[in-house]
C-alpha cells in the first residue's frame, strides 16, 4: 500500500507496555461525543430498530424450535454481584458492580449467539420471501415445516471462527436444516470442533491462525449462490444483531431501578476479539445512553488488536504481529490478529478505553469468580473482572462515585464440557 503508514510508525503509535505484553490500560485519545459521531455514521437507530422487530417476528420459531426458549427470546440474566466480591472487582472505588451473564445465553452459551443467530435468520427469512413459503402476516413457525426445510437443506451457512461464532451459527442453522461448514484453525480448541461435528457440522482445518480461516472461508465462497458466508470481521448483520442487546440491557437495567444518566454513568466492560461483539453491543448502548455509557474494550497482552488497530489509526489494517506480539492466550475467543476495520471504523471513536489483560489474571479471576460467585466461565469471559480495577485506578478521579454502575458482561462458558471448566479451573488449557 504505497504511502501508507509502516512498521516502524506503527510501532511508535503503540504504547510500549502493550509491545511489550504487559498489561495496560489505554485512554482513547481520539473519543469523540455521542452526538457528533453517531450522525455520522452509515448505521442508525433504525436499523438496529429493524433488526429488533426481526428477532421478535422469529420468536415464535425459536421457541418452537429449542426447548430452552420460553418465549423464543435469546437473552441472558442481568445480576448486581454482592458486595464482596464487587469490592474485589472494582477495588472498592464505588458504584455496584453488574454482571450481564451471556455466558448462560440460552441455546449456545455465548454471547456469539446474538450475533450468529440473528445473520442465520436474515438469511433464511430472505430465502423463504425469495421462494414465496411467507404469506403476510404468517407465524415464522410455518419455517420449521418440510418444505421450508427441504429449501434450507439445498443451502449451505458457512462461517470462519474461533470456535463460538461457529458453534452458534451451526446451532441455529442445523436447527433450519441448513448444512453448515465452519472454519477454524488448526490451532483452535479441539472440544470445540467436536461439539460442532456432533451438531452436523462440517470443520474445515486451517493451518494458519483464526484470520488466515477467515480469509480462506471467504475465498471459497466469494461465488456461491447456494451459501452464504457468515464474514466475523465484516458483516453487518452479525454487527446488528450484537446492537439489539441494548434494548435487552435497557430493559433490565430500568427493571432493577438502575438510574444512567450524565449524572449515573454506565461502564460496561466488554470482551474483544475482532471486535463485532462488543463493537454492535457499543453502538446499540451509544443509540439509546449517548455518552451516559462508556464501553471499555478488554483483550489479552498477546492478542490486543483493536488496541493495536486504534493506536495505529484507520489508515490500514494493523496486527499485532507487525508489534512483536503472538497472539498466543488462552483467551481463545479472544486470540485474534487482526481487528475488525469495520468495527474499528464504526465504534472507535465511541470506546471510552481498551485494556490489555493477562493469562494468569484471566485465570485468577476464573477461579474466584466461580468459587465467590458461582460464575462458570471460560478464560475469555472473565477478561472484564480483570479490567475493572486498572481502568479505575487509570482515571484522574473515580467516575461518578456510587452513582456509576459497571456492568461486566461475560461472554461464554455455560456449556463448557466439565473437564474443559476443570483445565480452565487449573489454569492448564488442554483443551
Ligand atoms: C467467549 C467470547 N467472548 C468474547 C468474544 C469476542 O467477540 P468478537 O470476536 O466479536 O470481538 C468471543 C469471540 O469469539 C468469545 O468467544
């Protein structure tokens, strides 16, 4: 890319505590006011709107179709954790402590769901329109019926993954009939290929890292008419239906009498891996909080590509390899390159920070968490306890006093096999 910013003005940009592996906290140097960046972007409120009355004109599909959904909503529960272990988490610095527990996510037991699901359903209400099997004003349930079936099973969902987005894709679209394929690298953990082969899915290995199967799954299906290609680093979709947790959240949080204004600030902390989770989740809680809510970005020392990629700037596509990092973690939803450009484009100037975090926090805080608070987690989904603290201890001044609530949300882990929670416990990831 001529002209474009190189290696060594890369490595400036970055912090060299983050070069160096050590855990950081970063104030975004560049954020900028809710009101002046969200009329500037492409997405509005009405198209997370949009993806919201989609989610609930498939409710009575998904209810019909997982035992598990009473009403056919994927949302998880909101808890305030007690106030020892709040303390332990935010240092006793003020404001209660929240967990939004995605990791019990009802059908898949991650936060990918919300995304993975919902561009499974775009995609199947675009065929079954396409080929006439919706009347208007028809029940979604007609689309568990043989016919609709018999369309989806001459169609084939196909997604790159670090093992969540795909085993959340694969659910809902072996649920529709859809043959599915999913994309990993080799390195990926292999409970979580097998939980997809047992779910019918197809796992195609990669030799490289995460990036390298998403950008091969890509290419293998740039041309196909019967597939679609769930892209985790670029799609929209994915992007929108993470923005719907924000009605969710908004929902429990004025149901617990939770105040967020100027005056109550939300702080959420939120788990990064390429980005699209906590970047949809972001812009949804930016639309209806503005600058109210502040979203702090987590990532491991050795993986921190969005850090990396904001630091850098959006002139091009950064990873942390270009900075002497490995992206090597336990963190293994977390354990990406490359960041979202998207993503980056779209939410960056909206993170308030991003902190880095190491493996031996991660599994600390794991440990704590289930034996304190009877949390079962995986690594990646206790990034945010670990963040809380230095974010705090980084600011001038404790943001809002008691009056702020942190939210941590934690992403994956419910359906961790036994003995995978147990290596995890240890700090030992055989996975
Ligand atoms: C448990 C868990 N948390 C967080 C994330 C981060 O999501 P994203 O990659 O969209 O940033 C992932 C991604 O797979 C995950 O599996």
């Amino acid at each position: 890319m001529p002209g474009s910013i190189g290696t060594s003005e890369i490595r400036e940009a970055v912090p060299l505590a983050v070069r160096q592996a050590r855990p950081t906290v970063w104030l975004n140097p560049r954020r900028v006011a809710a009101d002046d960046i969200l009329p500037t972007l492409t997405l509005t409120r009405a198209d997370v709107e949009a993806a919201e009355a989609r989610w609930r004109r498939f409710d009575p599909l998904l209810a019909h179709l997982f035992d598990a959904l009473g009403t056919g909503r994927i949302d998880s529960p909101f808890r305030a954790l007690a106030a020892p272990m709040a303390r332990r988490v935010a240092g006793g610095q003020g404001g209660a402590v929240w967990v939004k527990a995605d990791h019990e996510l009802p059908v898949t037991g991650c936060i990918k769901a919300r995304g993975g699901v919902y561009e499974v359903l775009v995609y199947a209400e675009a065929l079954a329109l396409a080929q006439g099997l919706l009347r208007p004003g028809e029940t979604y349930a007609r689309l568990a019926d043989p016919d609709a079936r018999r369309l989806f099973g001459a169609h084939t969902v196909a997604v790159g993954s670090t093992g969540n987005l795909g085993f959340s894709v694969g659910v809902m679209a072996r649920a529709l009939g859809f043959r599915v394929e999913v994309h990993m690298s080799h390195d990926a953990k292999a409970w979580k290929k097998q939980r997809l082969r047992e779910i019918g899915a197809e796992v195609v290995e990669h030799a490289g890292d995460y990036g390298s199967a998403v950008a091969a799954a890509r290419a293998a299906f740039a041309d196909r008419a019967d597939a679609h290609f769930v892209d985790d680093e670029d799609s929209l979709d994915l992007f929108l239906g993470y923005a719907t947790a924000a009605f969710d959240l908004r929902r429990q949080l004025a149901a617990a009498g939770v105040a967020v204004d100027r005056d109550h600030p939300l702080y959420v902390y939120l788990p990064c891996g390429v980005g699209s989770a906590p970047g949809g989740v972001s812009f949804g809680l930016t639309l209806l909080f503005g600058d109210a809510v502040r979203c702090i970005f987590v990532e491991p020392v050795a993986a921190p590509c969005m850090l990396v990629q904001l630091a850098a700037g959006l002139e091009r596509p950064v990873s942390v390899y270009e900075v002497g990092l490995d992206n090597r973690t336990e963190a293994d939803g977390l354990a990406v390159a490359s960041a979202s450009m998207r993503v980056a484009r779209t939410v960056g100037p909206l993170i308030e920070a991003v902190v880095t975090v190491s493996d031996a926090d991660l599994s600390a805080w794991l440990r704590e968490l289930w034996t304190g608070a009877g949390l079962r987690l995986e690594p990646s989904a206790a990034a945010g306890f670990a963040a809380v603290r230095p974010f705090l201890a980084a600011l001038p001044a404790p943001p809002g006093g008691d009056r702020a609530t942190h939210v941590v949300w934690t992403t994956g882990g419910a359906l961790l096999p036994e003995a995978e929670f147990q290596a995890a416990l240890r700090g030992d990831g055989t996975g």
